[in-house]
C-alpha cells in the first residue's frame, strides 16, 4: 500500500519492548489508521458512500485550492508590510476543510491559528481573516456561526476551552458537538491531556483534531512524544483515537462524519490523528530551511491534498481542465477583491484596544486610553 502510516521511524514499538510474560493481559489496545486514496489518486479501499456525490468533491476541492491561493496573497501582503505574522495551511488543507465539511452549522468550532480551511467552510470572509491577521479584532467579529470560537493563539489553550464548550452542550441536552483543532506540539500540553481526561469522564460530545504537520516550529514530532502515534493518546482518556492520512480528504471527511456522528449521539468523545506536513514555513516569522532539509520537505510533496483530490476527480471524470482553469480564475477574483476590501477598511482608533476586555475599565486604563486618545486628536 502507498500510503504513508505514521509509525515513528526508527522507534521501538512499546509491544516489542521485554514485559514479563508470565503475567496475564488484562486489557488491549488497537489504533487503526484509515486512508482511501493514494497520493496518485489511485483507490486503497472501498470508498465511503459520499465519494459518488460530485458536488460534495469538488466543493472540498474548489475550497482546498482558494485556501492555497488565499494563503499565497496573505503572504505577499506580509511581506510587503500589509499584514502581520500569517500562518499558512500549505501541503495540510484537506485537515481543516475536511473536518468543518463533516460539521453541522449548529456545532461549535475551536480552532487553532492554522485553521483557515475550516473558518472558510463555515462562512468567515477571505476579508475577515485578513483583518485579524492584520492586527484589527473585527477580523474575529466574523460572518461565521456566533457560537464558534475565534483563533487561538495559545498552543492548546482552546482545548480545556471546547471541555467546557462540550459540558455545556451535554448539560443542554442538546444534539450538537464541539470541534477542537490544534497542531502535534498542543499535544504536549497540560491543556490537552486535561481536556482529554474531562471529556472522557464526562463522555462529552467533543471531537479532538490533531494535525500532526510533524514539526512544532523547529521541534521534530520525535522530540514531541515517545508514543508511536498520537491517536493513542486517547486510549488513556477512555475513548477512541484513530489515525487518519491527513493527505487524504475523503479520509478526513469519513473520520470526521464518523466521530461527530458518535459524539453527537451520546457515545462520548473521540480523537483523529491526521497525519501531514507542513510543506510552508511555521509563519512568515520563520525559516524553516535552517532546521529541516530541503530533501525531506520534497518527498512530501508528493503526497499533498490538492494533486491528489485532482487525480481523483480527473480519473472519475468528475473535473476537467477547463474546470481547473475556471476555478484558477474564479480563486483569483475572489482573493484580489477580498484584499482590496481588507486594504480599503479604516483602521481603529488606537484607544479602541482597550474596549472590549473589560466591563468597566480599571482607573489605571481609563486613564491610558484617555491619553492615547488624546494623543491621536492632537
Ligand atoms: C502556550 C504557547 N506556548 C508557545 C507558543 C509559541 N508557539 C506558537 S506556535 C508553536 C508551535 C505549535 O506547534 P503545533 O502545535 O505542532 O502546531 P503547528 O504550528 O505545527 O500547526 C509555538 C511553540 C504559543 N503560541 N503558545
Ligand atoms: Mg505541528
């Protein structure tokens, strides 16, 4: 099989290691990993029953290629000094896009900083995204669902943060479920490991994502976890984690439909491993040339998203060049008019920084904000 099963090369497996035999199993676990589609596009398995819907395809292919596109604007507008530290998807869209394709409108999203595919799933504006990025808070005021969470920048701080989301869900007795996304450095966290627990205790209606791109910043995933994948992570929670090619998105969309359907129908929550790349630097802020080879960066370009959802469609003659081009065009339009629109918007006032953290602002605040009001008048 050509897909690419994450077991950390080079580590022993814990089974192998020496346990004493004579003493009796008293429990087993198992990790699956699932993946249907090659990187070439070829067919591993029997496909989910979603596959045959052409629309459905294209539309999480029409999404994957805006993002890159997206991406490749945002970062010529950081580079130009028009927007601040941008995070691209580039090599990982299938993970985000495939994820919030599974989700219901009602459900509750909480990303991490990496997960523009799945805020555009859900409605936020190309604009909108570029706003935050840009330093202005309105960007998180976004035309998505009012109940799903803004971008966490705090490596998996919105993981104790979707506990509470799924409690409260759970509490309500309502049928929806939260979403928590965030990368394989989060894993490392208190955070998460708590969150996990809770969730389990309490069989919350919670789907954790990890999107395991391999690298946290400069820190390999073999620095990260002596584990031989992460999915198992949830076993010590008490529920199911599975492993999933994150190259793969009808994968992501059938793990995804899966564990939220679960979740929502009360069997508690679940955990998704998928397991990429992170073809791009970790932001614009970074140089990932100076901590990984050129060599190991190529190799996974061959098992990115977009080609291979192409081959797919192509070979189903379900999308044709023409479609490509038309798309190309439409991709296009689209982003150079959403940053016109995000270049064109007024900035705040500076003293507005201060205005939405508190109800009423301490004495000490008031006083700056009047003196950086001030300030901006004269
Ligand atoms: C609590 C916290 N510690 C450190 C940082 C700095 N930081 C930002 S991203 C990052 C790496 C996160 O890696 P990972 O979780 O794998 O997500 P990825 O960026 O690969 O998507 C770090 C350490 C932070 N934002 N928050
Ligand atoms: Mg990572």
């Amino acid at each position: 099989m050509s897909c690419r099963r994450h077991n950390r090369s080079g580590s022993e497996s814990v089974a192998s290691r020496r346990v004493n035999q004579d003493l009796p199993v008293i429990a087993r676990f198992e990790v699956r990993h699932r993946n249907y589609l090659a990187p070439d596009g070829s067919i591993q398995r029997p496909l989910p029953s979603f596959a045959s819907d052409s629309k459905l395809l294209t539309e999480l292919y029409r999404s994957m290629v805006l993002l890159r596109l997206f991406d490749r604007k945002a970062v010529a507008l950081q580079r130009t000094g028009r927007l601040g530290t941008y995070a691209v998807s580039l090599g990982q869209e299938a993970v985000s896009v495939g994820i919030a394709s599974a989700m219901r409108k009602e459900d509750v999203l909480l990303p991490s900083y990496r997960d523009n595919g799945a805020l555009l799933w859900r409605g936020v504006k190309l604009e909108e995204i570029l706003l935050f990025w840009g330093g202005d808070e309105r960007g998180n005021r976004f035309s998505g669902p009012v109940h799903d969470f803004p971008f966490c920048v705090p490596v998996g701080s919105q993981a104790p943060h979707a506990a509470g989301v799924a409690y409260a869900l759970k509490l309500r007795k309502q049928p929806r479920v939260a979403v928590c996304l965030f990368g394989d450095g989060a894993t490392s966290k208190g955070d998460v490991y708590e969150a996990m627990n809770f969730a389990g205790v309490h069989r919350l209606p919670l789907v954790f994502v990890v999107a395991n791109n391999q690298w946290a910043i400069s820190v390999p995933l073999r620095q990260q976890t002596a584990c031989e994948t992460l999915a198992q992570k949830a076993i010590a929670a008490g529920f199911i984690g599975e492993q999933v090619d994150g190259g793969d998105v009808v994968a992501i969309r059938a793990a995804s439909e899966e564990a939220i359907a679960a979740a929502r129908d009360g069997n508690g929550p679940r955990f998704i491993e998928a397991v990429t790349y992170r073809l791009g630097d970790h932001t614009t802020s970074d140089d990932a040339a100076r901590y990984r080879p050129a060599e190991e960066v190529q190799a996974h370009w061959k098992e990115e998203p977009i080609a291979r959802l192409r081959a797919y469609l192509v070979a189903q003659k379900m999308w044709s060049k023409a479609d490509e081009e038309q798309l190309a065009a439409e991709c296009h339009a689209r982003v150079e008019a959403a940053a016109e629109r995000y270049l064109a918007t007024a900035p705040r006032r500076p003293e507005t920084m201060f205005d939405h953290l508190y109800a009423d602002l301490p004495a000490a605040y008031a006083a700056q904000r009047r003196e950086l009001a001030g300030e901006h008048d004269a």
